[in-house]
C-alpha cells in the first residue's frame, strides 16, 4: 500500500507460499483468508474541487462471524470499487465497507453473496499474546496470487503511532521482514486471531507492527449498537515528574508518583473538572509512573492512555489527583472521541478536502494531506518534507474550539484576480479587517460583510489581497467553465443555514 513515516505492509519474513500444512497450519484458517482487491481515488490537494486518477491496490482480511471480512482501514480507505477472493477461489465477489476506524485502521467488509462464505469457518478473536510468543501470519503479498504466511516472534507490546491516523494505541511487535500486500491479514496463535497486520519500519529491518485483539474487540463491541463512536479522549496534555525537585513543589513524597497537568483541551471531558497543575496519581485504581507509564500486565509498561482507551464512549473513568497538595478523586465521564487536538488537522480519508473558491482564489484549510502533497512538490528531500511538515503540526495545540489554518492554497488567473496569479501558499489571517479563525467565519464575512464593493484578504505576511465584488461575480461562470470547478466549495460548507451554496455559474 502507500508509505507515509512508516510502510503500510505485512508482516512477513521469507515468505513462503502454502503448498503444504506449513507450520502445521489448520485446513479451514486457510479456507477463511481473503483477498482484497481496491480501486481508490484520493483528492487532488492543490486542486480540492478535483479527483485524482484510479489506482489498484491489493490487501488481506480474513472471515470472522457474522459473515464479516476483517481488515485494515487503509487497504480499503477512499474506495471507489472493491472485490474479494477467498483462498483456493478464483472468483471474485463485490464488497462493500461496513464500518472503518480509521484511527486504529480497522475495517469490517460485506459481501451481498452468501455463496462467498460457504464452507467458510469464521475465525475468533484470541487473548493478548505473551512477549516471545510465536505467531503466523497469512495473506496475500504482492508478486504472486498465492497464499502465503510466515512465522514471526512477538518482540514487545507497547503504544505505537499508527501510521494511518498519527494516534497512539496498543500495538504488538514483531521481528520479521516486511513486504507490501497483505496488510490486514491476520496474525494467529493456537488457531486464533491475536491480531491484524497493519505496518512496519523504514528505518530498521524485521520490524512489524500488529493492530492487537484488545483493540480488535472494542471496535467490535462500539459497533454493537449499530453506530461506530470511536475511542475517547480525556483532554489531558501531561509531563512526567521524573525530577525530584518538581515533585517535592507539587506535594509528592519520594515513594510516590504521577504525572502533571499542563493544558487541558478546551471542550474535552477534563475541561472543568481536571485543572493545569494537578498531579494525577492513578487512573481507575492504577498507578501512575512519573514517566506517564502504567503497568497493563505484570511487568509491562505502556501510555497511561491505555486504562482510558479501555472504556467506550460514554462510559466514566475515576482518577485521584493532587491539587495544592491536597489528594482528590474526580470521576470523568469520557463523552469526546478522538479529535485532532492540532491546529493543522491529520489524514482526512473517505471525504473530499474541504475548500472554498471566491474569485479564482482557493481556500482550504491546512491539514498532513496537503501539507506531504506540496512538501513532495517543491523537495524531494524526504527529510527536508519531514522538517516543513513538522514546521506546521508539532506542539501546535488548539487554544480556540473550532480554530484551524486557513490557507489560500491556489489561485486560478481571471482578469478579476489579475496581479495575484503567483501568489499561493498564503495564511489568511484577517478578511475586511476581522480576523478570522477557520474558514467558515471568511465565508461569513465575503458573503454577509457587503457595507463596501471590495474584499480585502490580509495574510500572515502582511500582505493584501483585494478583490472587487462585482467583478467577482462576472467572473464566476467563466472561471467554472475554464477550470472545470462543478461547486464553489466542498459538501461540508453547504448547510441549511446557506453560507451561499450555489455552485458556480448558477
């Protein structure tokens, strides 16, 4: 699949295909392997309006009950056709997305036909595995038709990023080499699912990344009610409290541990009840290293996060805190999904970009996705793309619900824009002398501020850009029709409310 800091992949390690029970594999694992064939097509970022060219992939996935395929979120992201094939089967049958978590790259898959999964044995879900702990790994990589699978050695189980969202979860390590094509076969121990396959490294070898069945399992159970809500959030930005001193101000004694709060996120479950420079010590009965670790397993350390991703939306965490060295327990109740807490937004999947078009000039709020596709335009250098990127997303938490970086991406040249056809790149800051703070308040000032027949852009240069009204909406048709603009802005600005939501030329 597609590389980002790390490969989309499977875990595979001199890979052999099954011409035999290899590692004394079970018949009906086999018959339960599936292959994923995808035909996506993703936005064109500096030209929001427009679609990219299909391109075909290839996955894994496997059957589990209810007649389900199991996969990852990115093998079948942005999908525009999909087909699977069952193992040792080569006909093959539309599907259909079911539910996604793009944040923990989990999908389920459909299939219309029950011919599909007949003879099929669903696969179960297995416990977490032990460090050291032998897996097997089926799926489909690239470079052949064949089922193909290979043993790998559980390394570590610790939080991860996951590459396809940028969040941090559970995830098990395994020392195998990697290969392209079978993300989201499954990884089995005793005949079970302990995991999905879902990424490795570019920068070390036999190193792979597998989604485990505690995350596998609240992705099943969100979806029991029908409706995906995702994973919560506490809205708690931390340090640790590994210098003694530190401690000592805040009221804890040298045996004891924790963590301090810095920033609380606005609107966020803590907003209110959790305050910057509280001291929290444990999280639903479990203790807090002053690293920001908790123990998950006897001996096994990860992210505080995990207690807090344990619970479903909705459900109510406890933590006892220290505030002004007084001990407290408060209770949370985790009604916020994950969000991106950064003023420049993550990976935006199965959505065209949001964007907005005013006299040839496009609007649009910053996210990764434009930000690697200019990165990757002006430099080659994937470190040096890494540095912009980095320039515009690290330690840039929001401060103001609903703020982001609005952007003028584009300019399409008209003679009602004349002497600003190379300007891009341009962060709008105020419109008509009002700042603004995301991209619905410009529209509300082009579109409701008409005391005056000019609109002026300031950016973050302190540059201006004026545009006349009049002159704008003779251009409109003509500037549709030359740049094949269908709407003046994306699906998700138009409302019932109407910000003006005509297309272009109408």
């Amino acid at each position: 699949m597609k590389k980002k800091n790390m490969t989309y992949l499977i875990i595979i390690s001199a890979c052999f295909c099954i011409l035999s029970v290899a590692f004394g594999t079970e018949p009906e694992i086999k018959k339960s392997i599936v292959k994923i064939y995808m035909t996506q097509t993703r936005p064109v970022f500096d030209k929001p309006w427009l679609k990219g060219e299909p391109m075909q992939f290839s996955g894994s996935g496997c059957i589990i009950e209810g007649n389900r395929i199991l996969t990852n979120a990115h093998v079948v992201s942005d999908a525009t056709f999909i087909m699977v094939s069952r193992y040792g089967d080569s006909e093959k049958h539309k599907a259909r997305v079911e539910a996604i978590s793009h944040e923990t790259d989990l999908a389920l898959l459909s299939v219309g036909d029950e011919v599909f999964f007949k003879n099929a044995k669903p696969l179960s879900l297995g416990e977490l595995p032990e460090i050291q702990e032998t897996v097997v790994v089926y799926g489909f990589p690239e470079g052949g038709e064949q089922l193909c699978l290979t043993r790998g050695v559980i390394s570590r189980i610790e939080h991860q990023e996951y590459v396809h969202s940028g969040k941090d979860f559970l995830a098990i390590q395994v020392d195998a080499a990697i290969n392209s094509g079978n993300s989201g076969g499954p990884a089995i121990t005793d005949n079970k699912i302990i995991g999905i396959v879902m990424q490795g490294r570019d920068d070390a070898e036999n190193i792979g990344y597998i989604v485990p069945t505690p995350i596998i399992n609240h992705f099943l159970e969100d979806l029991e009610d029908g409706v995906y809500d995702g994973f919560p959030q506490d809205g708690i930005i931390i340090q640790s409290m590994e210098n003694e001193t530190l401690k000592s101000m805040y009221g804890l004694k040298k045996s004891e541990s924790g963590i301090l709060v810095t920033y609380v996120i606005p609107g966020s479950p803590a907003e209110g009840i959790i305050k910057p420079r509280d001291v929290i010590i444990s999280i639903d009965g479990h203790d807090i290293a002053d690293d920001g670790t908790v123990e998950f397993r006897p001996d096994e350390r990860t992210s505080k996060d995990y207690f807090v991703q344990q619970h479903q939306i909705g459900e109510t965490m406890s933590m006892e805190i220290l505030r002004e060295k007084n001990r407290d327990t408060i209770r949370l109740t985790l009604s916020k999904p994950l969000a991106d807490l950064n003023l420049v937004h993550g990976h935006r999947y199965d959505a065209p970009p949001t964007y907005y078009i005013y006299g040839g000039l496009v609007f649009s709020p910053i996210g990764k996705d434009y930000l690697e596709a200019f990165a990757k335009k002006i430099n080659e250098d994937a470190l040096q793309a890494k540095d912009f990127i980095g320039y515009f997303t690290d330690d840039k938490i929001q401060s103001v619900r609903g703020e982001e970086i609005v952007n003028m991406i584009n300019v399409l040249p008209h003679d009602a824009n004349k002497g600003y056809h190379n300007m891009y790149e341009c962060v709008i800051k105020e419109v008509n002398g009002k700042k603004i703070h995301n991209l619905r308040e410009l529209i509300s000032i082009v579109e409701n501020d008409t005391n005056s027949n000019f609109i002026e852009f300031k950016t973050r240069a302190n540059k201006y850009i004026v545009l006349n009204r009049k002159k704008v909406a003779e251009a409109n048709a003509e500037i549709n029709e030359i740049y094949g603009v269908v709407a003046d802005r994306s699906a998700d600005l138009i409302s019932s409310e109407k910000i003006s939501q005509v297309a272009y030329g109408k």
